[in-house]
C-alpha cells in the first residue's frame, strides 16, 4: 500500500513528537531527582531547565515561523533533531549549574525547530483542508508522551543511570527522528486543491486581523498560563483543598484521559461544527470548573468536575493552538503567525510554574485557584471578541 504524503507525514510526526516530549519536558518528572543528586543542585535548578527551555524557544520562534513559510518544515525539523541529539548528550555530561542550563537553553532551539509548533504547521503544509483533523490526531498521540516515556525512565535509569539514559535518548532524536523528519516530509510546501481552500478560509480585512491576531494572543497566553502552570501544582491544590495524597493522585491521574478523550471527538466529530463552537467551548468550560472548585472544592464532585474540566479543556486547546489561526488566517503565512504567537505562549509558559508556587506559598490552593480562574475568565472574553469579530469562522 502506498501512503500519500499526507498521512506519512502524520505518522511520522507522531513518532517524532512522543520522542520529543518524552526526552525533554517529561524527562525531569522521573530522572529530575538523580540529576539532582549528582549535581549538587536544588530542585528549582533541575526543574528551572524547562523554563529556560520554554523561554528562548519563545524568543525565536518567530524567526523559525517565518523560516517554515519560506523553507519549508522539512530540513528544519531534520536540523532540531540533530540539536536535540547534540543537547541530549552535552546534558549528559553536565557538572554543575551553568553546563546544565546551557544545554537547557540548546534543548529550547531544538524544540522551536522540531516539537509542537513546528509539527503543527509541517501538517497545515502537507495536508491543507485536513490540517484540523491531522493536527487532532497528532495531539491524541503525542498525549501518550508520558505513557511511553516515564516507563522507559524508569527501567533505563537503574541500569545505566541518568547521564547514559539521556545518550539513549540522544540516539533516538538521531537515529529515529532525524531519518523521520529527511524522509516522510516533503521538501517543499505541498500546494493541493484541498490546500489552496484551506488558505480561502481566511476573509478578514487587513483591520479584523490585526484585532483577531491581538485577540487570539490574548485567549491562547491566558490559556498557556493555566495549562503549563496547573498541571504542576494540580496534586499540591487537591491537597490543599483537604483531599488525602492517594485520593489526591486519583483525581490528578483523570487529567490525561479526560483530555485523549476529548480529542477523539474533535477528531471523529469535528467536521460537524466550525472550529469557533470549538475555541468557545474550551473558552467557557475551563473558568466554570475553576470557579467551582474556587467555591466548593472541598467537595469531592466538584474537584472532580474541575479536573474534568481542565482537561477538556487543555486538550481542545492542544488542537485549537494550530487549526484556529489556520482558519483565521489561511496557509500562506501560517508559520509566521504561529511562530508570532507562540512568543508570547512560551514566555507566560516559563513564568507560570514558579509564579503560582509563590501564589501557592503565600495565599495556599484557594489562592491558586481564584489566579487561574480570573486569568481563564478574560480568555473567555477575549473568545467571545474574537468570535463576534470573526463571524464568517463560526
């Protein structure tokens, strides 16, 4: 059987990015503590690594964007592969505080290159109309991440140790990702019937995209705020809220499934309503919960109706990110504005996890709730702007 360009260019990119979270964003969860062991360093070092990650890719994530619109996602995938390979290894070598997040601020270009953004618009490339359901089942696979990689983490370590689990997972961005990305990518922008109206989606005057741009700013950082900064105090506020570790675990652990399970029905359903009933009702669901919680989180059906609700809305959010400014602004610039939007995204992603530990420190879980809510409610309202400004989206 021969697969069209489209759904090797899929698969792939599923490989890809499983190995791309796994080896650098989750990596820490498990080998966090042994590098803080052998390091000598303090927890908020070995976790600060991701924040410097997130912070330069932000920084250069415009000029990679606008890079794809020129180039192609193709050879600049394949060179984020061979960074990440580079970085991988001299992170494996690391002494002390400076080599480490130094090779933390190399792992941020390379997941500028090759990880989420990236991956989204080498999709909207290839696959045109189908971008939102390629781009849905990207975000079902890559929610695995942890699934794969904690496990083998967890079995790599005590055989070889942290330092040669990170060359493992060196070889993998060398020996898997980088032949992926030469090989099951064009090397150049596949222009299609189905693409061409993929990119006449986008009927905004000049004015209505500039408003829709600044809108989408707003709801996507308000967003990525809550989505990077909960999801590592989560088990700390149901902990504050009363509940014991074990039931605490429990509720946590309904995050992953709640958000797969909302991305097959964006997948399976999707094409029944427009992307905008989509960003609305991630927009609404996520302060709602929050809220309750807020008021009533001491209940157990109402934590349970907050975390529910984090997830629905975190993984709407993971397929909304790309097919939303794809149909607010078509194709043909696509990687400009998302490597435009992603600017501001890593920058509060970075400042969100250190920022509500020090809400969390000062004003306990309650306090961390009522911050996440009142930033997901001006996401709502920015939503609600930008769906009345863009009518012909809904």
């Amino acid at each position: 059987m021969i697969l069209t360009p489209a759904v090797r260019a899929t698969t792939g990119l599923c490989v890809t990015q499983i190995i791309g979270w796994g080896t650098t964003f989750l990596m820490p969860s498990v080998l966090g503590r042994h590098m803080e062991r052998d390091l000598a360093l303090p927890s908020e070092v070995i976790y600060g690594g991701i924040t410097v990650m997130f912070g330069i890719g932000a920084l250069i994530s415009p000029t990679v964007g606008k890079s794809m619109d020129r180039l192609g996602a193709r050879n600049l995938m394949a060179s984020g592969s061979l960074i990440y390979a580079v970085a991988l290894a001299a992170l494996a070598f690391s002494q002390g505080i400076v080599s480490y997040l130094l090779c933390w601020a190399v792992l941020g270009v390379a997941s500028t290159l090759a990880l989420n953004t990236p991956a989204s618009i080498a999709l909207a490339q290839v696959t045109g109309a189908r971008a939102r359901q390629a781009i849905a089942v990207l975000a079902i696979v890559g929610g695995f991440a942890s699934t794969v990689f904690w496990p083998i983490c967890g079995v790599l370590e005590p055989i070889i140790g942290w330092r040669g689990t990170l060359l493992v997972f060196a070889g993998l961005h060398l020996l898997v990702c980088l032949p992926v990305h030469l090989l099951m990518l064009p090397g150049r922008t596949i222009i299609t019937g189905a693409a061409t109206a993929a990119a006449a989606t986008a009927t905004l005057t000049a004015a209505e995209s500039r408003r829709a741009f600044w809108l989408l700013t707003v709801a996507f950082s308000c967003g990525a705020f809550i989505f990077t900064g909960f999801i590592v105090h989560a088990i700390g506020v149901l902990r504050g809220l009363g509940y014991d570790a074990a039931t605490a675990l429990l509720l946590g652990s309904l995050i992953g499934p709640a958000q797969v399970a909302v991305r097959a029905v964006e997948l399976t359903f999707g094409h029944r309503y427009s992307i905008m009933t989509s960003a609305m009702f991630a927009a609404a669901v996520l302060p709602l919960g929050l809220g309750l919680a807020w008021l009533a989180g001491g209940n157990f059906a109402v934590a349970l109706v907050c975390i529910m609700a984090y997830g629905v809305a975190n993984g709407l959010k993971a397929v909304l990110r790309a097919t939303l400014p794809l149909a607010l602004f078509g194709r043909a610039q696509f990687g400009t504005v998302m490597g435009r939007l992603a600017l501001p995204q890593g920058i509060v992603s970075a400042a969100a996890p250190p920022v509500l530990a020090a809400v969390m420190a000062n004003f306990g879980a309650e306090g961390v709730l009522a911050t996440c809510c009142a930033i997901a409610a001006v996401a709502f309202a920015a939503t609600v702007v930008l769906a009345r400004t863009s009518p012909a989206i809904r």
